[in-house]
C-alpha cells in the first residue's frame, strides 16, 4: 500500500491529517508557543498541538503545502529534526479551529519521573505486530480508554476498562500478579491510538521492574495504514478524536458517529434509538442527564445551527471553558490531546481523555 503521506492531494483526498508527538526537552515551552501558533495560521491548518517541558502531541489538518509547512518548522525545535507522523485524509475539515496549548504533559499519566526519552519498550513495526501478539507467550494489553476500546480492538486483547490515561498505572499495580503469573515472564505487548500513550505506559512498566515491554510503533493508525486488511488481527474501527469519530483499514471514514453529550461513539443502529437526539443524548447516557443539562445542550445546538446558517463558526461556551483547563460538575475535562477542540460541541461533562 502507498502511505498517505506520498499521495498527491486530489478530490478524494482534499485535506491532510497528520498526528504526531516527539519527546524532546522544551526548557521553556512558552517560548515555542506563538511562533507556531502563527505559523499554523498563516498555512491555513486547524488542529491542537500541546506543548510541554516533555516535547508536543497533536493532529492537525488542511492543505498539504499547509502541513508541510509546520511540520517544517517543528523540525527546527530543539531535537525535533525527526519524528514519525501519520498521515491520513478526510472529506471536510475536521477540527473546528486552530489551537497551541501549554500543558504539563503532552499525554497526561500523572506518573512523577516516567521518562520515555531515557527507558522505553522495544518499538514493533506494523508488519511484525501479528507474529508477536499470536505468541502464546505473549499478552497484549489496549492501553486506550473503555469507549475506544468499545468499537475495536486487536485480537486478543486485554481491555483495562479505564475512563482516563491516568487509571492505567493503578489498573496495572492492581492485577500485576494476575497478568505477569508466577512463573515464566510472558512478553507485554501494548498498543493505542497514535503510538504516545505507550511511549508512556512502556516506560512506566520498565520503572516497576518489567523488562520484557514492546509496542506497536505508530500505533493503531499505522497499523491500518501498512497492513493488508486480509492479513489484518485488527477487529472493528479505530477512534480518532476528531470530527470523523472513526478510522477503518486504509485509515478510510469509518462508520461511527459521536454524542456530543457524553463522548461515546455511537453505531447507526444507535444514532436510530429514541434515546437519540444530536448533541443532546444517547442510549449511553439519556439515564445521566438532567432536564437542565439537556436544555443546555439544546440551546447549544440551536446556537450551532444559527452560526452554520450565518456562515460563522461556532466554537462553544464547553471549549472556551476546556481552554481553561476548567471543571464542571466535578468532572474533569480532556486532558492531553486533540481532543481539545471539542468537535462540533462536545461537552465538559464528557469523560476525561487521554491520547
């Protein structure tokens, strides 16, 4: 298969999505911010990328002169010349502006010390990753959260069932005995989204003594990109946290549509439910909300809906409020990733996130 990264841009692939992330030492992040931030807007690119003392992580999309343009400038960061992106495309553009944020860490763990530029697991190419997760030996672990895991997932995987990022190192402390067993050592296996949260969740597994850590280089969208979906131990969709909501084999538009309320990626016989009402509730989470929540998010999507109608965009009281890192209702908000730009609406109630 040609990568999507060598493809000329045409009418079935008019705008470019890229993922990356890099570790590298940023002494002063603040500084990065608004260089990039203005280059982003002079090349026409939507998106989210964090900054942090750890390195950046983000999704960006637009043009293809556009994404080349800052990628080229964070090839001049400090130890940034390389690092992998994904590439892929979409039809329309899925994010609904472009934003640089300072964070604390580009891929929120809250696991003081984890450092993956100095111990990580061994990388595994997408088309070495079917011999070594069928390895009876071998126990494979989805390091992403429950409603991701929920539309897909690698054969025989162990889903941790964690709403954020943050639960996995407690998740793993807790059934460490369960998992590794009492006598020969298996190999972990681990895998995600974009390849960041294992960097990290290797690198913590190597700081509790476990030695014999792999993972999928490139993650889930590399592997769907390289492998031959006849040859493929990959079932069902992968999420992306952007206004696609899912990526098929050949990182084609998956099926899956999202509810704004909640953040669950909703299958069509879902979005046909009664409980369904768009960017209102879902079969998910009708039993969860309250009149007043609902007619909040009534009134947020007739303030979409008029915007689209002027030709304005809408970017939402939920995001301004995410911007600030805020809280509502007791729950946190996304914490580390693209998510940030809350796709067409999406709500401070929903879960907190982690790619």
């Amino acid at each position: 298969m040609q990568p999507l990264a060598g493809r000329a841009m045409t009418r079935e692939t008019p705008i470019q999505v890229a993922a990356l992330y890099r570790f590298a030492p940023f002494d002063d992040p603040a500084v990065l911010k608004d260089p990039l931030q203005a280059v982003c807007d002079a090349a026409g690119i939507c998106g989210t990328i964090l900054i942090a003392p750890e390195g950046l992580n983000g999704t960006i999309a637009g043009p293809a002169e556009g994404i080349s343009a800052v990628l080229g400038h964070i090839r001049t960061l400090p130890d940034c010349d390389t690092f992998d992106v994904k590439y892929s495309h979409a039809e329309k553009m899925p994010f609904r502006r472009m934003k640089v944020r300072l964070k604390r860490e580009i891929v929120t763990m809250g696991e003081p010390g984890i450092d993956p530029r100095a111990s990580v697991g061994r990388y595994v190419d997408p088309q070495d990753w079917n011999a070594l997760i069928s390895d009876p030996d071998t126990i494979v672990i989805d390091t992403r959260n429950d409603y991701e895991v929920s539309i897909g997932q690698f054969e025989g995987a162990i889903d941790p069932q964690t709403a954020s990022f943050r639960d996995f190192p407690k998740w793993f402390r807790d059934r460490r005995a369960e998992l590794l067993g009492q006598g020969k050592r298996p190999k972990v296996a681990m895998y995600c989204t974009g390849g960041i949260r294992c960097e990290k969740s290797t690198s913590f597994l190597r700081s509790e003594g476990v030695e014999d850590v792999f993972h999928l280089k490139g993650g889930i969208l590399k592997y769907l990109e390289n492998v031959p979906k006849d040859e493929s131990l990959w079932h069902g969709e992968c999420f992306v946290f952007d206004q696609r909501v899912s990526v098929k084999h050949g990182l084609e538009l998956g099926s899956y549509g999202q509810c704004f309320a909640c953040r669950q990626p909703l299958s069509a016989e879902e979005m046909a439910s009664p409980d369904y009402s768009e960017g209102i509730s879902c079969p998910h989470c009708i039993a969860d909300r309250d009149d007043e929540q609902r007619a909040r998010y009534a009134e947020r999507q007739k303030q979409q809906r008029l915007a689209k109608q002027r030709g304005e965009a809408h970017i939402g009281a939920a995001a301004m409020v995410a911007a600030k890192g805020a809280t509502q209702g007791g729950l946190k908000l996304h914490d580390g990733g693209w998510e940030a730009n809350f796709p067409a609406g999406l709500t401070p109630e929903a879960p907190e996130n982690g790619e």
